[in-house]
RNA sequence: GGGCCCGUAGCGCAGUCUGGUUAGCGUACCGGCCUUUUAAGCCGGCAGUCGAGGGUUCGAAUCCCUCCGGGCCCGCCA
C-alpha cells in the first residue's frame, strides 16, 4: 500500500472531518523543495476523499515570522542597501521590490499560490500575519499567556539553557522600529503585551518599551507555541513537515504536549518528510538554490514533479538535476504511464505500487484513453531544428512516434516539443545544443575534400530529386560515401560542419528529414562547389 | 549528546512497512535485426557474497540486535 493511503486510512479510521495543514515560512522564493509540503497534504486529502470522508487541505503562510536574512533575490546590489533596514521585520510588513506585488510576501508567495492549481492542487490559503491581525490568535494568545508556566516546563525538557523565569511565549513586534525580532516581552494584562525593543544576534533594537495589543496583530505566539495554537484554530488532523521539526524534542514534540496540555487538542497525525536537493545542494530560499513550480513549469509536465514526489517514501531524501538527470525522471514517468495503460492479466505488488503512484502523480482524474507521449529526448533535438508545428507533427508520424494522433496526443506532443525547447535553452548540457548555420564559414567550406564537395553535391541532387523517409536518407548517405569513394565517417562529418560548423550532431536521417528540404539541397550544392 | 535516511549488477535505483517460487527496473556495456546507423526503433545477452556479523523463523534484501561506511537534521530561530 502506498504511504499517503496508509495515512489515509489512519484517518478514516480517526473519523470525522480531516483538516490536512501545510505550510512554510515566507523567506524567499517558494521553492519545489517546500512543494513537498502541499502535494502530500493535498495528496492526502485527495485519498481521505476518495475513502469517501469530508477532506480539506489548507497551506498556512508563516508570514508574520521575522525575516532573519535578506532572501536571494533582494540581497544582491541596491536592493540589498534598500532592505537591511527590513531585517527582523515580519515578512507581511516589508515592501515589494515589485511595484505589480502588494508586498514582500505577495511577491515572492503569489508565483507559487498560482502555479498550485496547474498541479491539480487545491488548498485553502491561510495568512498567519491576517489572524493575528484579524484577532482570530487573540483567544489562543492569551491561554497561552496564561500558561506561559506549562509551556516553558514543557519547552525546558529539551532545551540545554532553560528559558529565563519571567519568558512569555510571545513575540512583540515593536511600534516604534517595525521588528519583531529585537523584543523581548516584559509582562502582560488584558489584551496587552508589553515589552523592550533590545535587539537580535543580527540587527539592533531601538531601546523603545511600550506595550502592544496582541489581539490585533501587535504579537505573536513564539513558533513552537504557534504551531500548536494553529492546530487548533483549524482544527488541523494531520500535517506533513520537514524531518527538522521531526526530531526528538523538536517542535513537533513540544507541539504535541503543548497542543494537549494548553489547548486540549491532540496533536494530527504526522508525516514527516525529507528535503529536496538540487545536485547535492539543499534548496535554500534565503540562499537563491531555488527552483520554483513556475521553473518547473517551463520545462517539464506538472505530473512528473507529482511524480518525483510521490514514487518515493517521503522520508527518502530527494536529489533533483534540471540537467541530464531530469531526462531520466521523465523517462521513467513515461515508462510508468505506458504500463499503467498497458492491461497486464497479472498484477503483482510492485505493479499494483507503480499503478497508484501513476494515478497520484496525475494531476487529475486518471485519464480514460490512454494517454502516449512522444519522447522527450527526441522532442530536445527536433525543437532546435523548426518550431513549425505542422512540419513536426509531420516528421513524429513519419517517424511512427505518433500513430494516427488523436487531438490529445498532437497537444501533449506539441507540449512537451515547447518544454524540450526551453530544457535545451536554459538546462541543456552544452554537447546537446547545436544551432543551424546561418552561412556556411568560408574556412569551413575550405577544408572540405574534393570527395566531400562530390557526395554532398550528389546527396543535394538527391534529395531535390525526391522524398526520403528518416532511414532511407541515413542508409542514403552510407551509400554515397561508397560511391564516391569514402568512409562514412567524412561524409557525417561533411554533413554536420556544413549545417552545424560540428564534426558531430544528432542522427542524420531523423535531423535532415526535419530540416527544410529547400534549405538542405542548397546548403549541400553550396558547399559542392 | 540525540534523531533520521542511505548502503542491492560498473553507475542510478525499486523491492524492506504487510518475510515466501530462479532478487527486479533503468542506464552503461556486448551482440543481433534493416547488406552499413555519430544522439531513433526493435530483439537478445552479460553482470549482484542484497555493507558486515549475529539472532528470530520451515524460510530473511525484508523482522530484531551489534558494528562499519556515506549523508542529513536537531541540541539558536523557523
């Protein structure tokens, strides 16, 4: 059985309305490492759903928390002048550095929230910074207040320092500077905090003290009291989360006795995930190591990052390469989705698993005709050779990588043949990239043998004279490297230098036949002469 | 100090939760197909003491214990 329906089932079992919470600091640009967060919440939700309970899935913006560290982008050049005076501000209350976002944490959320629904999510936003300012915290603030002994034995029990007598489980943020990492709360009564501005490790405190009405966004609840507290506001019952907050007497620990002594609530059930890294890098939204859905978007199908997700137990650490290696993932998605359609009479284990992760990988119902796709690896050639759609629709049938193409495959090919494009712009190593010569350089022309100058003068009477299919031209060209008295290897390399300036490219019967055929004839006589 | 993950064919991995016929897949490699294939296709083949040791069991890659090696996280904050 597949972990996300063993979680379902143990919350079918848990009974009752399941609120399934994600959700991530906004410290930068949302990245496919937190999308992790979201697909298995909402993954979960989908099969809770499909046992046929009511199911929700919500992803919390934690964007009241300080900002600690000026994100990639914002930390490079003026922009990085402009910002430190932000440092320690909450997320919510810092500027966009783009006049078309309401603010920093619109800017670097909103790519994310949108690209979501392109990957079949469907989540309930919830903004931390709107409940506390929305005075929706204020009830779970003050038992915590209240509190404030329990919660600190209980956070005492695994710290090495013990937090000082008088802590109180708030953060203010200060009236007079704007930060709320420089505060330290003081004492409370009634609906107010108050507190010294003293400062962080990171950045200054401006000194002031004043009090602050916590029951209007003036506080929050330090991140291992918040947590808890916002299990119970949404009623969550079970919540994905990095192995960091999954650690023995991590916050998830101290979350679960807060949840159950503070706020008579008991803690969802957990799911505890690795990271993702990018070539070995931890993704990093601080730090810029980032790939973003709206990336992803641009170079491969939503289903395969589903996919990347999903064909591995959440606890197995995920090392994703926008390079080379993405072309193996696709792969095996592809192989995957063709033995999905495939019936096989007999099902085992493994196959049963391949099947579901196919169907949780889709974006969303299970497509009921079979779905084929064209090689993505072919489609990274052919994209550099024409973007004209009829011509390649042309070239995938003569190549009888479509077979009578319904409307659905000729969009997917079409598709994936856009992807493939921009994968070999941006990600592509450099020896898969090649570009058609606009004139043949005079010193190319130079160095070609008088045998060269006749086969391809011959290969260009040829090719006018009538149509080859991919193979004929290939086995073509070994012919007239016979017969003009050469090995085949001069001819290729003839072919390649006068179309690419290379001594190597893509197979020349599949790479002429999607060419031009007007464009090759007198690109070969040109070079005869 | 505590916790997690990984170690299976040259390389990348699945299978481990729920133990059970000759341990799979991809890739690389080798060979074949179309008289020939620089990055297409199809077919076939090679290759593994399942990190080591011990235990449980009729039976262990799978469960338990110990150890070795690699990686990560927490012990500030999130």
């Amino acid at each position: 059985m597949h972990w996300i329906d063993a979680v379902a089932n143990e919350l079918v079992k848990r009974g009752g309305r399941q609120v399934i919470a994600s959700g991530i600091s906004i410290s930068g640009h949302v990245h496919i490492g937190h999308s992790n967060d979201v697909f298995i919440a909402d993954a979960v939700r989908r099969a809770v759903g499909e046992l046929g309970l009511e199911a929700e899935s919500v992803w919390c913006a934690d964007d009241y928390d300080p900002m600690r560290r000026i994100p990639w982008p914002l930390n490079e050049g003026e922009l990085a002048e402009r910002y430190k005076q932000y440092l320690g501000f909450p997320y919510a209350n810092i500027p966009s550095p783009d006049p078309n976002y309401r603010d920093f944490v619109d800017y670097f959320s909103r790519p994310f929230i949108e690209s979501l629904k392109h990957f079949g999510i469907e989540v309930r936003i919830h903004s931390g910074a709107k409940a506390y300012r929305d005075g929706r915290m204020a009830d779970l603030i003050k038992r915590s207040l209240e509190n404030s002994e329990t919660i600190r034995s209980i956070l005492n029990q695994y710290r090495d320092k013990p937090l000082p007598d008088n802590w109180l489980p708030v953060d203010v943020v200060c009236e007079n500077c704007g930060r709320i990492s420089t505060t330290r709360a003081i004492s409370w009564h009634g609906d107010f905090v108050s507190y010294r501005c003293e400062g962080a490790d990171y950045v200054a405190g401006c000194g002031h003290e004043g009090e602050a009405d916590y029951t209007s966004g003036g506080a929050k609840l330090t991140w291992r009291v918040e947590w808890p507290a916002r299990w119970k506001l949404l009623g969550v019952t079970c919540e994905p989360f990095g192995k960091d907050h999954a650690v023995r007497g991590g916050s998830y620990d101290t979350g679960k006795l807060i949840a159950r002594k503070v706020f008579d609530y008991e803690a969802p059930y957990p799911i505890p995930y690795e990271w993702v890294s990018m070539k070995g890098k931890k993704l990093s939204s601080s730090k810029g190591v980032v790939f973003t859905l709206k990336q992803w978007l641009e170079i491969a199908e939503p289903e395969i990052l589903r996919y990347f997700i999903f064909r591995s137990k959440p606890m197995k650490a995920k090392v994703f390469d926008p390079g080379l290696p993405l072309l193996d993932l696709i792969d095996e998605y592809d192989l995957v989705e063709r033995a999905y359609y495939d019936k096989t009479d007999e099902a085992g284990k493994r196959e049963e698993q391949q099947r579901r992760i196919y169907e949780l990988s889709q974006v969303g119902r299970v497509s009921e005709t079979p779905i084929r796709r064209i090689s993505y690896r072919f489609a990274a050639v052919l994209a550099q050779v024409t973007n004209d759609e009829e011509k390649i629709i042309k070239v995938l049938i003569s190549r009888g990588m479509l077979v009578n193409p319904g409307e659905l495959e000729i969009k997917l090919a079409l598709r994936r043949l856009e992807l493939a494009r921009n994968w070999v712009m941006n990600y592509a190593p450099e020896h898969l990239r090649f570009k058609i010569l606009e004139q043949v350089p005079a010193e190319i022309l130079a160095a070609l043998t008088p045998k060269q100058k006749q086969a391809l003068g011959q290969l260009a009477d040829d090719l006018a004279g009538r149509e080859f299919t991919p193979v004929e031209l290939h086995n073509h060209v070994y012919a007239v490297a016979e017969m003009t008295g050469q090995k085949p290897n001069e001819l290729f390399q003839a072919i390649y230098r006068v179309l690419l300036g290379r001594d190597s490219g893509p197979r020349v019967g599949n790479f002429i036949s999607a060419l031009d055929r007007e464009f090759v004839v007198s690109r070969f006589r040109e070079a005869s002469l």
